[in-house]
C-alpha cells in the first residue's frame, strides 16, 4: 500500500499577478491591430527556468468544466520538487481559468483551489494518502467527463494491490471500464511522462520501502469526447511543450469508423500501369483495371500509393506510420511496405501535384499516402486493415514486482495491467479488433 512519506525541504516559486499581465497583453494586441494573422483560440507566454513556469491562457469557450485530479497518494510527494514534473504541472493546470475544477484524489476525492500553489509548496496532504484506488479515480473521471466536460489524472500509475494480488488488476478495471463507457461513451488519452523523483519509493511487493533520487515516470490521463479531447491537445495538454513527455496511447470506440481513400493514378509510388475504372474526374478511385507489373533486372512487381484522410482519427501519428500495425488480406500477394505523411513530399513531386489536384477538386484531403507492393498474385480485391493493437510502449511499461527498483526509469508496478484492462473495455465495447477497412478492386 501507498505509504505517506515526510515533506522535504520546500522552494517557493513567485509568480507575476495574472491581472497585470493580462493588461500588458490587451495594451500589446491594440497596437498591433494591424497584423492579418488569424488569432489562435489561446495565447500562451511561458517564461521559464529551473524554478518558474508562467502560463498564461485564454478562457477556452469549448469547455464547460475541466475536472483536474491530481492523485495525493504518499507515493506522489517523490516528484514534488523534479524539474520537468514542476514544469508540466504549470503548463497544464490554470487554477485562474473559472471552469477549472481542481481535485486531490486517493480512495476518494477532496475539492480543492488554488491547487498549483499546494503542489508548489509540498502541500498536498489530505485524508486518505496512505492508498489509492484507480478503479475510483478512472471511474469517477469518466464519470464527471460528460458533454463537453474535460478529465485530466495525474498519477504516478502505480496500482496499489486489491485482495487477490496483480493477476485481478486488470479484470477489475476491464469491469469498472466496461460499465463507464456504456453509460458515457468517451476517449482515453494516456501520455508517459518522466521525471526526477526524490524521496522514499514506497513497493507494492513484499520487500522493503527504499530512498531512490533517480529518474521515475509517472502519467497524465485526458477523459472527454472527441472534440474536447482535441481542443485540449491544442491547448492545454500541448504534448511539444510538455517537458518529459515519453509516449502517448488513445483509446476510443470505433464503430461505424470509415475514411476516404483513393487510389494515386500518377505519382512517384507508381510502379508497372494500370488505369481506373468509372471513376469520374470528381470521384474516388477504388477500383483500377489492365495491371502490368514493373520490371526490374530480374524483378517484376506493382506497386501504388493509396491516399487516405485521417484528418478525422483519434490515433496518435507514430501508430499511423508503423508498418506492422497494418493487415493485409491473404488473398492477394500484397504487403504495406511504407505509409507516407503528404505533408513530407516534396514540393517538386509528382506525388505533391496529384494531392493538390485532389484537394483543389474538393474529392479528398489527403494527410498519408499508403504504399503498397506485390510481385505475384496482384489481381483480385485488395483490403487492407488498420489493426487496433495494444500499444508496444504500454506492453513494456509495467512490472510485476518492484523490489529492484534503483536504476529502473522506465517502468511502473502493475502499470500494463491497468492498461490492458482499459484496453479491452474499449475492444468489449466495439465489438472489433480493428479500425476500419479500406478495399481496393485490381483486374486485368
């Protein structure tokens, strides 16, 4: 069980009077009322050294409430004083903002104000810090995530054992899960964070307590709809600005998920010839006909780029690209050997003219091209799957005792287990292990 540990030595940190800012900002955006660039939803201007982080924000409209939690276990008080941990809670929280509704949470929850100025000052102490229980924050965050409210967790991610041990973590949670998104259907954001931590690590496993000063991850959860969580991506949890950041996972309910694709008819991925089939000048191209392969010295195969739109996805840009996270039908002798961005083809590029040509016309708005090859059996109905697979990242993160735990950075106790259980609601839930399906029709 989580442990509370003694308060070390605490640094204040000033702060200039958001009032006084705000009038410098308004005076400044008067005078220069001249410029023609499209104002963004958020201002932010952070100044920033080894002890201050200053953040100033807009009031966000698309938020009705942003429930802020921030888990107040023992275990927690170890990154109070890391750098990249201070910095990321000043970029994160703006107790300033009237929608802004911070907690402190363990087995329950305690409403709180002025909570960066607690997490400042080592101030964090409330009933119940001896334990925490995931099952009820998780819960109560999809809980208070509805409309257009916005969830964030902070946590150290450490599941402190119910009876039963670590086997039943990830069943419990699948469960808690389960019954949250039947009764609000949202999307789950976790980004792994690091930094230092400093003081007693309290161990789940049967060994004892031990003083660490070393690197510890810990993570941040968003709760909310599609479109909060977006909106809170672009400008609350800005994951470029977030000092430690590590790897992020989305988890979100993908019934009824379809995009636009269209095969490239001309373009540097084109190899060996084909033409399309009924697709008018303004239509998608999904079928194509009299297919060649390419000959090569002693190789022979068709190759082509696929235009897709994900524009309108909840995952995350690195699973996009990755290779292996795609299926290809057996059917055809087909393989995904590359999925390319269109925002990194070259300005020169016969690629880069076929996309402008297709968002110019309206047919589609392209943000990744998808290679594919076949040397033999390249006839027949080509489908291609995004598989929903659990995050490599995530697989990796956790261990199943932490009596070792001086000099591991990287991983957290039971953490892949309270994942996997979130994980598999969603699949419960969807009722599917992929995506979506794109489908493309090859004949002589």
């Amino acid at each position: 069980m989580k442990k509370l540990m003694n308060k070390g030595m605490k640094d204040k940190i000033y702060k200039i009077s958001f009032n006084c800012i705000l009038m410098a900002l308004i005076t400044l955006s008067i005078s220069s009322c001249a410029s023609d660039k499209k104002p963004d939803n958020s201002t932010k201007t952070t100044i920033e050294d080894s002890t201050e982080v200053i953040t100033i924000r807009e009031p966000l409209e698309t938020f009705n409430e942003i429930n802020f939690y921030f888990e107040n276990s023992g275990s927690m008080n170890g990154y109070l004083e890391g750098k990249n941990f201070k910095q990321t809670m000043h970029r994160i929280i703006d107790d300033e903002n009237p929608s802004f509704k911070p907690y402190f949470v363990n087995t329950k929850e305690y409403p709180t104000s002025n909570i960066l100025s607690k997490i400042d000052n080592n101030n964090i102490v409330t009933n119940g810090t001896n334990s925490s229980d995931h099952q009820f924050i998780f819960t109560n965050a999809i809980k208070n995530a509805v409309g257009n409210n916005l969830s964030i967790v902070v946590t150290d991610g450490i599941y402190s054992m119910p009876k039963g041990g670590v086997d039943i973590v990830e069943v419990e949670i699948e469960k808690s899960f389960v019954k949250a998104l039947n009764d609000n259907a949202i999307e789950t954001v976790v980004l792994k964070m690091a930094s230092n931590y400093k003081g007693t690590y309290y161990t789940e496993s049967n060994c004892e307590n031990v003083p660490i000063d070393q690197e510890r991850p810990y993570y941040i959860l968003l709760f909310g709809n599609k479109q909060t969580i977006d909106k809170a991506l672009e400008n609350i949890v800005v994951i470029e600005r977030l000092e430690g950041f590590k790897q992020q996972a989305r988890f979100f309910l993908t019934n009824n998920l379809k995009i636009d694709y269209t095969v490239i008819t001309q373009g540097e991925e084109k190899k060996g010839s084909f033409r399309k089939v009924g697709a008018k000048m303004h239509e998608l191209v999904k079928e194509i006909e009299d297919a060649e392969r390419y000959e090569s010295l002693n190789n022979k195969y068709l190759q082509f780029g696929i235009a897709v739109d994900y524009n309108n996805l909840s995952i995350p840009e690195q699973y996009l690209v990755e290779t292996e996270n795609y299926f290809v039908d057996e059917d055809t002798g087909y393989d995904v050997i590359e999925i390319k961005p269109t925002s990194n083809l070259s300005s020169a590029s016969l690629s880069q003219y076929s996309i402008k040509q297709l968002t110019s016309k309206n047919i589609i708005k392209p943000t990744h091209i998808i290679i594919v090859k076949a040397e033999r059996n390249i006839l027949g109905n080509l489908k291609i799957q995004l598989k929903n697979k659990f995050p490599t990242w995530i697989s990796v993160a956790g261990q199943e005792e932490d009596c070792d735990i001086k000099g591991n950075t990287s991983q957290t106790f039971a953490f892949d287990k309270l994942m996997t259980g979130i994980s598999k609601a969603y699949e419960i839930i969807t009722k599917k292990d992929e995506y979506f399906e794109i489908e493309i029709k090859i004949k002589n």
